[in-house]
C-alpha cells in the first residue's frame, strides 16, 4: 500500500462528508420544525455543520479503531458517539431544544452513513 493512503483517503471521506452533511442540514432546516436555526445566518449554519464533521470524523478514523476491532460495534459506537458530539456542537453553537439537534445531527449522519456505503 502507498504510503499514506489511509490518510489521502481520510481527506477524501472528511471533504465528501462535509458536502453531505452541510447539503443534508440546508434540507433538513427548510422544514418549519427547525426553522428558528435559520435566524443563525447561512455563514455561521455552514461554519458550524463543517466544524462538527471536521471535529468528529477523525475520531472514527483514528482513534475509535484502537480499541474496536469489531465490525459491528465499531459502526454502532461510532455512529452513536458521533451523533451525541455533534448534537453537542449544534447545541452550543444554535442554543435550540437539545432534541432538535439530535435528530438533526442524527439525520445528517444517517444521510453521510449511507451515502458511504454508496460510494
């Protein structure tokens, strides 16, 4: 294998996971159930959904395998660690009902997840 491919496709994951989830989470704040994160501005809305997958995707990366060989719960304690941080970031950033940024970050990365699996 070359030398840092994991890393080269890393970077490619982590720009295409980004797109998906920014491009997820413009959808998913037309509907009127999220509507007041729209008060927060288009800048600060893309600022805060790219921090969150930044901050998050090298965790499942590099740091999860360390301690998860298994297939199955690698997935399932990713998945679900990276969802509670990202609602976390929503949180802080937009100060909505906790359970909105749940399922928000939830969607988004149900959507990004199964994009992968596609790809």
């Amino acid at each position: 294998m070359e030398a840092f491919q994991y890393e080269k496709d890393f970077i490619s994951a982590l720009l295409i996971t980004i797109l998906a989830e920014v491009i997820c989470f413009f959808i998913l704040i037309c509907s009127p159930y999220f509507k007041e994160i729209r008060k927060s501005g288009w800048p600060k809305m893309l600022a805060v959904v790219a921090l969150a997958t930044a901050t998050t995707l090298p965790y499942l990366w590099f740091i999860l395998p360390a301690f998860i060989s298994d297939k199955l719960w690698y997935h399932l304690i990713g998945e679900l660690g990276v969802v509670i941080v990202e609602s976390l970031i929503f949180y802080l950033f937009f100060k909505i009902d906790y359970r909105k940024m749940l399922l928000l970050a939830f969607l988004c990365n149900l959507f990004s997840y199964l994009l992968g699996l596609l790809i």
